[in-house]
C-alpha cells in the first residue's frame, strides 16, 4: 500500500490547468467493482437528501408560507454543513477503497463525496439541462409575438436592469473585477415565475393584464439572460475581461476565433431544430412510435446541452433552452414534456434544489456578508420593480389612454416579476464552478436569490389588499374564477388533459406552462381566461364569465362525443 487519497469534490479536473493533479489510473473505478454495501449506504444517502428536502420544504409551506423552491433550498441548508451535515454521519463515511492491481496502490474516497458527487453531476447535466429544456419548451413564438410591447420591453429591461445595478453595487461595495460584476448581475437577471404564479392563482387574480404580461415578460427576460451568459463565456474565454478567473481553462486565446465558434454552435443547433427535429418527431409519429418521442426529446437535449459547450464554447443551458425551443413546434400533444416532467418535478428537481442548499455554509457569513445579502436583495428588488414601471411609462406615452396601466398594476407587475428561481441558482453554479465568483459571494447570491422568493409574496399580497379596495370595472366584474374540483372518477389530472386535447383540436390552444408540484396552466388569449390544474384543488378557470361557460360546454360535448363512441 502506497497512498490512501482522499478527494472531498471531484470537479472538471481540466479547470485546474497547469495545478499538480494523482492521475487515477484509467479503468479502475470500474473494474473494481462495487461493493453491496456501498451501494446500500448511496441509497439511504439518497433518500434520507430526497425525503428531508422535500419534508422541509412542505413544513416552510405550510407553516411559513414560503414558496416550495424556497422550503427546499433551506432543507438543503438544514441538511447541509450550515446545521446537520448528514454528510458526515458515521454511516456515509466509511471508505470506498479501489485497488490498482498493476501497482499495488489504493485509493481511498469518502463514500460521502462519491454520493454528493453523484448528485451534483446529475443535477448539472439532466435537472439543470430540463429546466431550461422546459423553459425553451414553454416559450411559444405566437404568444410572444401577442404579449404587446410592455411584456416585451420589461422582459429586455428586466434582464439588463439588474445586470447594470448589481454589478454597479459589486464594483462599488465589494470591488469587484468586471467579470466579477457583470456575472453576479447575470445570476440575478432571470425571472422565476412559477412563484408568483401561484399566489396570483391563489389570490384570483390572473384575469389582471398585470398578471398575464408577466408570463410574457418572464419568458422573455429568460431568454435575455440565457444569452447573456453565453456571449459572457465567450468574452470571458476570450480574456476580454482581462486575467482569467483562477482555475478557468479557455480554450481560445482570440475573441475572433471564440465568437466564430459561438456563430458556428448556433447555425448547428438552428440546422437540427428546424430540419432534424421535425422530421424525427414526424417520422416517429407516422410510423406509431410516438412512445419514443420523450426519450428522443431527452437525447437530443443533452446532446444540444453538450454541443453548445463543446462546439461553440456556450454555456450547455443554452443549447438546452433551443432543444426545447425547437421541440415544442412540433411535439403539438406534449408528448415528451407528459413523459419527463413527472419524473424530474418529483425527483430530480427536488435533489437540485436540496443539493443547492448543500453546497451553501451559512456559517462562514459575518456580519458584513449579511449586508452584502441585504444590499443584492435591494438591488434585486428595485431594479425589477424599477424595470417594469420603466415599461409602463413608455406605455402609457405612446398610448391612447384606455391602453393605459396605472401605477398600481405597475407594482403589482414588478412586484410579480422579483423572484429568481432555478435560472439564476443554475447560473450561479455555473459561475462558481469556472471561478467567476468565489465561495462565499456564492452562498451570499444563493441567500439573496431564497429571499426573493420570500419577498415577491409579500409585495403581491400589499399590493393585492390596495387593489381590491379600489372598485373595479364592469368588464373586470365579468371576471369569476371557477372551481371544477378533484372529479373522484374521471380523475382531475385526466380531466386537464381532456380539455388541453380538445383545444388543441379546436385550434384554440395557445400556452402550457408546468410549475412545480404538478401545477400547470393553460392560457387561452382568445378567450381571456386562464385554466389551471392544482393536485390539491382540482381544475380551476379563471376569467371571463361567458367565455368560461362557453369552454365547459365544447369540452363536455367532445367527451360525449367520445363516449358515445364506445361499444359494448
């Protein structure tokens, strides 16, 4: 026996550069072999990360009110180095010893590290690569085309706005590099609007035009911001920004040869979305494999997650988002985001945020970083807010004034837009993994981007109390919210997924929106309504009274329809 080596993380070994590194020899974690023990431990692992964080995350719920990516980021706190720290109870470490029979060395790993290694690869390739898969998925060109000039303008504003207040408060209170301040500001550039989505479902109010350039908006701002940090890797690789971060391997040397193959990532991913894609889907389709449709969707999001970063140097989100992008023309039945959703929501999802939270160590934040946190959770604040009222007053210049927005929609508008949810956690990642930002500037953006998600509830429901206070119009008092409820036989998930059928027969299928828990939300324009699915409440329409009614009825026809087809 030579050495016994110990590695607490295992991460892009060709990010140390020209750092000494112990080659593992080749082969030998699988030849080895595992032992049933190992793998009993992984899975207790496994399960006691999964069940903790989602327990937890239920708990701040239910007892705090918070929002279920908030509860579970702070279960991954809990369990993590910040309190708990399952990582290091007696049953996780135990050693996992690999012998290389050639040299007679052995290697030893903290089985501990080998599980939260694990975790952490498949959050940054598969949860992560959904996410944003589900993203592109979800932005439908026609509606973006529709959410008018407002949505638009406080989507654009909304991702560059926080970039220009964030990394100026990084340059002046923290002193931070150029690299350093435009790639804090891009963390928080993204929306994550499953959380105010939910609360103004919650609160009826998603008939507000507030409400439904919100979707628009947030869609948009994602988009901004995935594309902001690619052209930000690119410049970075390209040493644009002056030193590279410490550990960061680029493999250009010139800006010329970075953005060409940035150019060149793009005009290959464009190629297969638009000839490649369809013309699988079709063929799958005509020849009745459409079961195949949802592992194809998956295969070809990692390979576009993959060939963005391999090819054109970009960040792997962004070939995730177009994959989902190019998909959703012409996957029209949903047939991939039905077969991956599930799964990912319940399982993966989870173990990402709850890996989030343990990565973060509360304990090493003094003082001053707290009003560091405090500071970004300002800026983060104000400048969506500030974005949106930017927009409105624009708006309301070139407008007539019964196209007019008040201001009070205006809050409410900004104040819906104000928490960064998986986008932003999934940049910070990234940013922390090729040293743009350091530990503690990462647990300090981790905090400020919960606290957003705490504090979008509690300006909605201000701003919700002022409003309803003040009468409404008649139109708006056409606007009712209808409970269909759990429906014991037909089922309310099976129910959804009628009406969503018989739309799309119709041609009145507009957007379908996925959010955690299982909820999901269609958007029908035409129609001014907005139906939801909750597992807890069943299906819910929410808008115009008559336009309601006239839904109930074509979906209630077409099952007739359907039924009366049956024959004994």
């Amino acid at each position: 026996m030579r050495w016994l080596w110990s590695v607490p993380f295992l991460y892009s070994m060709s990010l140390l550069g020209d750092i000494d590194t112990i080659v593992i020899p080749e082969g030998l974690l699988t030849n080895t072999g595992l032992d049933a023990h190992f793998i009993a431990e992984f899975a207790l692992f496994v399960a006691t990360v999964l069940f903790g964080t989602l327990l937890i995350g239920k708990l701040c719920k239910y007892l705090f009110k918070l929002p279920v990516i908030a509860g579970q980021i702070i279960g991954g706190i809990i369990l993590g180095p910040s309190l708990l720290n399952i990582r290091q109870l007696s049953m996780f470490i135990h050693p996992a010893i690999f012998v290389d029979t050639a040299t007679g060395n052995l290697y030893s790993f903290v089985s501990s590290d080998f599980f939260v290694l694990f975790i952490l690869v498949v959050s940054a390739s598969i949860t992560v690569g959904y996410l944003l898969w589900s993203a592109g998925y979800e932005t439908n060109l026609k509606s973006l085309l529709k959410v008018g000039l407002i949505a638009v303008n406080a989507g654009i504003l909304g991702a560059v706005m926080p970039i220009a207040m964030i990394g100026g408060l990084a340059y002046f209170l923290l002193n931070s590099d150029i690299s350093q301040m435009l790639g804090l500001g891009i963390v928080f550039a993204a929306t994550s609007v499953s959380i105010p989505i939910a609360m103004l479902f919650a609160s009826h109010k998603m008939h507000l035009r507030s409400s439904q350039a919100t979707l628009g908006a947030a869609i948009i701002d994602d988009v901004v911001a995935v594309v902001l940090l690619s052209i930000f890797l690119i410049f970075l690789q390209a040493g644009t920004f002056g030193a590279l971060p410490t550990g960061y391997h680029a493999p250009e040397s010139s800006l010329g040869l970075a953005l060409g193959r940035m150019i060149m990532a793009f005009i290959v991913l464009f190629i297969a979305g638009l000839y490649v894609i369809p013309h699988v889907v079709k063929g799958l389709h005509k020849r009745h494999f459409s079961h195949l449709i949802g592992p194809i969707a998956f295969i070809v999001m990692l390979l576009f997650f993959s060939g963005a970063e391999l090819i054109g140097g970009l960040a792997g989100i962004t070939g995730a988002y177009f994959a989902g992008f190019f998909h959703r023309q012409v996957d029209t039945k949903n047939h991939a985001e039905k077969i991956m959703s599930p799964f990912v929501n319940s399982l993966l999802l989870p173990l990402f945020l709850g890996s989030i939270g343990f990565q973060v160590d509360l304990k090493i934040l003094t003082l001053s970083s707290w009003v560091i946190v405090g500071w970004l959770l300002i800026a983060a604040v104000f400048s969506k807010v500030l974005s949106t009222y930017c927009a409105i007053w624009f708006n309301n210049w070139i407008c007539l004034p019964k196209a007019r927005w008040s201001w009070l929609e205006g809050y409410i508008f900004g104040a819906s837009m104000v928490p960064r949810g998986e986008v932003g956690l999934v940049v910070a990642s990234i940013l922390r993994n090729s040293g743009v930002i350091d530990f503690q500037m990462y647990v300090i953006s981790i905090v400020a981007i919960v606290l957003t998600t705490i504090v979008s509830p509690i300006m909605l429901s201000i701003g919700f109390a002022r409003f309803d206070r003040i009468a409404v119009s008649n139109k708006e008092e056409k606007m009712v919210t209808v409970t269909l409820g759990m429906l014991p036989i037909i089922g309310a998930n099976q129910l959804f997924e009628m009406i969503i059928n018989v739309l799309i027969a119709d041609s009145q299928f507009s957007s379908a929106i996925r959010f955690s828990e299982e909820r999901q939300i269609l958007d029908l324009k035409k129609y001014n309504v907005k139906i939801a699915y909750s597992p807890d409440e069943g299906v819910i329409l929410e808008g115009d009274k008559d336009q309601i009614a006239k839904i109930v009825n074509l979906v209630k026809k077409e099952i007739i329809k359907d039924v009366g087809a049956i024959q004994a």
